[in-house]
C-alpha cells in the first residue's frame, strides 16, 4: 500500500474550528483531513475536511467551480448520501466539511477481496448497488425551496465514489461534477465529464445526459462487482473511447456461471446502449435489484456488509457470507482477459472524494502526473477574407454551434472536436450526418493531427497548425469561387435554400488544363450562355441531394447522404463551350458511366448515370 506524503498543514493542530487528526489522502488539488470539531459540554464530531492547495485560491474558475460544488451538496440530505456540511476559507485556504465515513470506497473492498482472489458475495454486491440507487433516486428528484427539480445527474458514479461504512452505510459521495439544469455551471456543452470507464455512450459523446447515464454507470458498477473485474480492459485510451461508445457487453454469467438469468436481465437492461431501452429512474433500478435480493438472500442486510468490510479492511477472515474462491476469467471486452481490479487510472491510497472528473481533466496544471505540456497549435479557417486563426485549448468543438462556428446546411450542431490528448491534438468526427474530411480522406475513426494537416467540413476548409512546426497560410493568395450545392441539412433531413457561397481554395485541377478559371478577380471565360442548365442527383431512399452545376464540379467528399459518401474527388463535371464533360481523378473510387468504367474524358447527355464509389448520381438538363 502507498504511504501518504507529509501533509501540508500541521497534524494535531487547530485550523479554524476544526482539529486536524490524520491526513487520509491527497490529491493534486486538495487534502482530505480527519478532522475533530468541538461544540458545548464536552460534544464532538468526526468529519471528514477537504482543503484546496492555497496555490488555487486565486483561481477564480476553480474557486466558482468550488462553491457551485458545495451549494449544490449541501442541498443533499440523504442516508445514502455522505453529507456535506460547511464551505468556508481560512487564511486565503478553501476547505469543505463532510460527513466521515468510517470504512472504505466501494473499489478499496473489490480489490481487497481480489487480492485475496475471492469473490464479493451477489448479495453483497446487490445491496450496495441497490443503496446506491435510492441516494440517485433522491438526487435526481430534488427540488428547490420554490418546488421546481433541480434535475441533478451525479455523472460520475463509480466504486470511488460509493463509500461503505463498517456499519454497512452505503454512501454517495463526490457531487462535484453533478451538473443542476437551473444552477450555474461552467461545464461546456460536449466536454466530457467523469471517469470514461463508467460512462454512457451518449455520455462519452459528449451529448446532452439525462438521469439514465446514472442508471448506465451504476450498472457498470454492478456487473464489475458480479464479476470481479473491469469491463473494458482496453489501455488504449482512444480504443478504450471506441469500446464504451460501442457499450458492446456480454452478459456477467459468462463471467460468472452462478448467476441467474434473472439477475443477468436486471444487469443488461441497465447496461442497455439505448437509454431508452434501460431503466428509466434509479427507483425502478434500485427496486429490481432490491427484489431480487429479498429472494435470493432474504437476511443480508447492513450488519452483513458491514462485518465484510471490518474484514477486508483489517484483512481479517471473513466468517459470515464467505466470498467464493475467484475462477480464471474469460475476455471481458477489449481482447484481453479480465483481471483483478487493479486499473491504472486507481491508487488505493486515493480517496475519490478529491478526484473528481472536473478536476482531473479539466484543472491539472500541465506537467502534473507526467502529462506533457501541451503545444501552442491554431486551426486556421481559410477564408475569402483572409485566414482566420482559432487557438486550440484541451478540446475544441467545430460545428454550427460551438468554439467554431460554421454556418452551412451541411454542418451538424456538434460537427468535429479536437482535442489534446497525452501530448498529441487528435480530430474526431461527432457522428455528424456529413462527415468530416482530414486530407482529402474522411475520419471514421480518431485521428492525429500533424501540423499542416487540412480539414474539411462541408464547404469550408480549415488548416491545422503547431507553432513553430509549419507555415502559416498565405494572406492574400488566389481565391476561387464555386457555387455550393443546396445541401441537405443533416438535422432534420429538409433541404436548405442557401445563397451561392464562396469556396476557401482552388478547385482541384483534374482536366489537364482545360478548367476554365475560376479566380473571381478576373473575367471568366465564355461558356455559351445558351447550354441549358445541368444539376446532378443523388439520391438514397427518400433522400435527395442535387447539385447544380455552375462552370465545374469536382464530384469528391460533398456528396454525403447518411453513411455513404465519396473518398476524396472521384471525377470532375466540366462545363465546355461545347457540353458537359466528365473527367475521371485516377486512384480514386472506380467511376463508371451508363455501366461502364470511364477512363477518359467523355461528354454526357441528359439521363446518363454515373456510379461513385458506393453512390449513383443521374445527370440531368432542365
């Protein structure tokens, strides 16, 4: 077990009201004190003290984020929840005041028991879950003095962050990234917030959550217990990111043979990747586990579980409920096999209450716990008027709504993110409807970003860039304009009635030097004004997607309906003097017209049809 560092303030001695006993654990933001305070006639109290590092008490972020913290908690009056009880600064020191539990955190027991290579009792594990579920219950349903929900959702359920007393109390502790709909909070929309092993998937999306992302984690928290080990034992962090998204998981009696097919129902229902599908409160959970416990072990109750934890804790042998001898364990998820609860992103001598989620990934100083110091990187959006640079902080939403704003039918709210991630910014597509292109190639999967990388989402063009690792973009250079498609807005499938919008760079040239000009700066070339106007479709199903064809059209990443898309410029729509052509792009997706490959330039007449990749478009004159 880890020794615990010396402590920063004086043990034994006052601080405040409250006399400082022992430290029980320390974070990079905060110490955790048994304290003592004393009232009239000799009264006493244990608590538990949380005390901030002076060093962020200037830190008005972290200080507001301290305080919407405590007002929120202290609202919390529950047995299953640890109480909070005072906020306060001493000598330019934040602290809180909290109920002590006198026991250990949920994980603390699990791996004290895989240690000894048992297994916690389904009993055990049933009441914990169950407790857990009803101090949700009540947070999720508080209401202000005026009646109106507060509408918490704790979104960082965990075994850290449930306490189990040697009485057998079973308690709810670390609101500190709980987020209330009415009260103000900093938390950005798309930041991801909590422990990424415990989440929902739509919580790892970084999607609007409800109460049902609580249901999910404490599922996770159930069927690790039942099981004995992680879920995902992917150490990859980007996998790690995949796997939870995908919330691809067997049932716990593959794992566990003794579990019934009743309890593997109540586990999976919990675990279901659509919230929809799930339990729809903590009581409907809470009540399904609570039932079957009553069946399965009618007399397990707080006196039980507290003997188990007086047992682990003072690694005595466990006389009631004895824990099952482990069996090696099959694969989990992630390609590996499951383990002893020995993650790395845990310390035993960590007490949860100082690392919460928003702490951890939001206000580590760079450095801390070896995380490289992150580079000065802009993305550059290249346009009409002059490249427009964006700093790039830890993460960075691009879309119509978000750090960067875009607007274009063909542009999701929440389109891209970058993020820096162990010394590397990385792009991710947020399941936009259009895709997000990274060099001409789109992203299906998290990518990394290398300085003068080109991104492109819908019409604009956007330039990654590292200071002192690449060129800026040239001010001033060539600037071509295309008339945009009317794009099919990926929300609600209408079709949006947008004006002609101006490209960021120059179309590509594919036609061995017969594009006519496109730099608006000079006059275009004469293209017989008495060629009927063409538009090509492209249509999937009910959808429909049609391009008007002003001059040229590369056929290339813009013709995105759904999943089906084109990979980079297949070919490109030419307006001559004469007619419309069509040029093939070699190396790219196979082109074909009327049923046959194309290998050269070749003049289309009204019906041909061309097939892109996986897409047919129909070429039409009106």
């Amino acid at each position: 077990m880890s020794t615990l560092p010396k402590p920063t303030l004086p043990l034994n001695t006052d601080f405040g009201p409250y006399h400082l006993v022992k430290l029980i654990a320390v974070g990079g933001m905060a110490e955790i004190y048994l304290a003592r305070t004393k009232g009239v006639a000799g009264f006493e109290k244990m608590l538990a003290l949380k005390v901030i590092h002076p060093d962020y008490a200037d830190d008005h972020r972290f200080v507001q984020m301290l305080v919407d913290e405590a007002k929120l908690a202290v609202k919390l009056n529950h047995a299953n929840i640890a109480q909070t009880f005072d906020l306060g600064k001493i000598n330019n020191t934040y602290f809180i005041s909290m109920e002590f539990v006198d026991g250990g955190d949920f994980f603390k027991i699990l791996k004290g028991l895989t240690d000894r290579d048992e297994d916690i009792p389904i009993e055990a594990a049933l009441f914990v879950t169950r407790d857990a579920c009803s101090g949700l219950d009540y947070a999720h349903n508080k209401a202000d003095a005026q009646g109106r929900p507060l509408k918490i959702i704790h979104r960082d359920i965990s075994p850290q962050n449930i306490l189990l007393s040697r009485h057998g109390e079973v308690k709810l502790v670390d609101f500190g990234i709980a987020k209330a709909a009415n009260v103000s909070s900093k938390t950005r929309a798309g930041v991801i917030k909590g422990k990424l092993v415990y989440m929902s998937p739509e919580q790892s999306w970084g999607e609007q959550v409800d109460q049902r992302t609580d249901i999910f984690s404490a599922g996770i928290v159930l069927y690790e217990s039942l099981t004995g080990g992680s879920l995902y034992m992917e150490q990859n962090p980007v996998k790690l990111l995949e796997l939870v998204r995908k919330a691809d998981i067997r049932p716990p009696s593959t794992l566990r043979p003794d579990i019934e097919p009743e309890l593997d129902a109540i586990v999976m229902k919990a675990l279901a990747r659509n919230p929809d599908d799930r339990y729809q409160t903590a009581r409907e959970f809470g009540s399904a586990v609570g039932d079957y416990l009553r069946r399965f072990t009618p007399d397990f109750g707080a006196a039980q579980l507290g003997a188990l934890v007086e047992a682990v804790i003072e690694s005595k042998p466990i006389a009631a409920a004895a824990p099952r001898q482990r069996r090696a364990r099959p694969s989990v998820s992630g390609g590996r096999a499951a383990g002893a609860m020995d993650r790395g992103d845990f310390a035993v001598h960590q007490h949860s209450v100082i690392f919460s989620a928003e702490e951890m990934m939001d206000s580590m100083p760079p450095g801390a716990f070896g995380q490289p110091k992150r580079p000065v990187a802009r993305l550059v959006l290249l346009d009409e008027d002059g490249p427009k640079p964006f700093d790039l902080g830890e993460q960075f939403i691009i879309g119509r709504s978000g750090d960067l704003r875009l607007a274009d039918g063909r542009v999701s709210r929440r389109h891209a993110r970058i993020v820096f991630h162990e010394g590397a910014y990385l792009l991710e597509d947020l399941n936009s409807s259009n895709g997000t292109f990274l060099n001409e190639q789109r992203v299906d999967q998290i990518r990394r970003l290398h300085s003068g990388d080109t991104v492109r989402i819908g019409p604009f063009e956007m330039r990654f860039i590292i200071d002192g690792a690449g060129a800026e973009p040239e001010v001033g250079g060539p600037i071509h304009e295309e008339r945009l498609p009317t794009p099919l807005t990926p929300d609600d499938g209408s079709v949006a009635d947008m004006p002609p919008t101006r490209g960021v760079d120059a179309l590509p040239d594919h036609s061995g030097g017969n594009v006519p000009n496109l730099d608006p700066r000079r006059p275009p070339e004469d293209l017989t004004t008495n060629q009927p106007q063409a538009v090509i479709k492209v249509t999937i199903g009910d959808e429909q997607l049609i391009l008007p064809v002003e001059r040229n059209l590369p056929l290339d990443h813009s013709l995105a309906l759904g999943e089906r898309h084109v990979h980079g410029v297949a070919s490109t729509l030419v307006r001559r003097p004469d007619g419309y052509w069509l040029e093939p792009n070699p190396n790219r997706d196979a082109v074909q017209l009327n049923g046959r490959p194309l290998s050269r330039p070749t003049q289309l007449a009204a019906g041909d049809r061309v097939t892109l990749g996986p897409l047919e478009v129909q070429f039409q004159l009106e």
